[in-house]
C-alpha cells in the first residue's frame, strides 16, 4: 500500500468485507446517502484559493482553547477536515496521513492538522487510537468549514439509522448539533490565506497522501 492508493485501496477492502453481510436498511440508508452526495457533487459555494481564513477558537484534545491561526503558526500547514470518531472513513484517511503524509511534510516544514465538529475527548481518542503525532483539534460549531462553505448535514434516513446504531451526533458533536464537514484537505500559505482545496461530498472517498504532496510540488511548498 503506497502513499498513492493508501486511502482507496483500504476503503476497498472494508467494502468487500461489508459486501458480505447480509443486506440491511441502515446500511441501504447510508449506501443512497453516499450515492446522493456523489451525484450533488462539490457545493457552488465553497472558497476557492486565495480566500483568506478567518482565525477561530478550537479546542486541543486536552480540552484547551487554541486557535487556527496559533496552530497553523507563520509556515505552510495542511487542513483535514473530517467527521469524528465514530466515523470509519475518517479513521483509515487519518491513520494513512500518519504512515503516508506526515513524515514527507515534517521533512519540508509543513505542518499537519486535523479538525473535527467532536469534542475534545473524541478527538483524543482518534489521536490515541492511530497513534498520531500530529495535531488533532475540534472546532465547536464548524466555524472555519462554515466559512470553507463545507459543512453538510446527515440526511433523515442516514440520522436515523445513526441513531439505531446508537449514535447521536447531538452528543458526539461538541456544540449539541449535527453538522458535519465534508471530508477535505487545504492547504494554507504563512498568510493564512488558502492555496488548494480538495472536497469530498462522499464521505467514503478522501484526499490521498500523494495528491497533497503533488499539490504542495505545484505550489512550491
């Protein structure tokens, strides 16, 4: 598995093992969640490079209020913007950024973070978890993907069988509602100012490891 395919070749194989349980309606419900947010396609309204990020208050995994423009810092940094915890996309994109990105940005002096809507103890756990040494946050109210123009909500079916499986966003989410951000990596100049954007309606398909790097090559970063 390369920094090329790490994502999808991951992604695949959790889909052939699904494939083998028996149809189900949660399951359904989330299959034509996908396919809907695959046909909508990118939102009109999302910033395009050279937008300017507004700084905002987040949340460290010990529960610490930060902020984007003290954690990104005067350099390069690269944004992931993902779901939660709970969500099994989001832990084979971050654990394939762990093996396949962060080291090739260390070596160039780009910085790494992830942002969710969860709160702290969610985002301590991802980081736990995959044993990531970069740095995870929470951004209470997706403010900065309010303002990318990403921030989505589960369909009826989808929260429903959310909920029958025993998630509750209004819980997990550290500001009590059910936004969530499209799956999306940007890149952001010492300035703060957005370089690239790649977004992911479907929420089962992710910016792979060697799209940053090659974007970050064409930028000169």
């Amino acid at each position: 598995m390369t920094a090329e395919s790490a994502i999808t070749d991951r992604v695949a194989e959790m889909h052939a093992a699904m494939a083998k349980e028996p149809p189900n309606e949660m399951m359904g419900a989330f299959g034509q969640e996908q396919a809907t947010l695959a046909a909508t396609g990118v939102p009109a309204g999302v910033a395009r490079p050279g937008t300017r990020l507004a700084d905002a208050e987040l949340l460290d995994v010990d529960g610490a209020w930060t902020s984007l423009y003290k954690t990104t810092g005067d350099g390069t940094a690269v944004l992931v913007f993902y779901r939660g915890l709970w969500c099994p996309y989001c832990n084979v994109a971050l654990s394939a950024y762990q093996q396949h990105l962060l080291a090739a940005l260390t070596e160039r002096g780009v910085r790494l973070v992830a942002i969710s809507p969860q709160a702290a103890d969610g985002s301590l756990s991802m980081q736990e978890k995959h044993d990531l040494a970069f740095t995870v946050l929470s951004d209470p109210g997706n403010r900065i993907a309010r303002g990318l123009g990403i921030l989505t909500q589960p369909t009826d079916a989808a929260r429903a069988a959310q909920l029958e499986l025993g998630l509750d966003l209004t819980a997990v989410n550290a500001d009590g509602t059910t936004g969530l951000p499209m799956p999306t990596v940007a890149i952001l100049d010492a300035g703060h100012d957005l370089r690239w954007i790649d977004v992911h309606p479907d929420y089962s398909t992710r910016t792979e490891p060697a799209l940053v790097l090659r974007a970050l090559d064409q930028l000169g970063s």
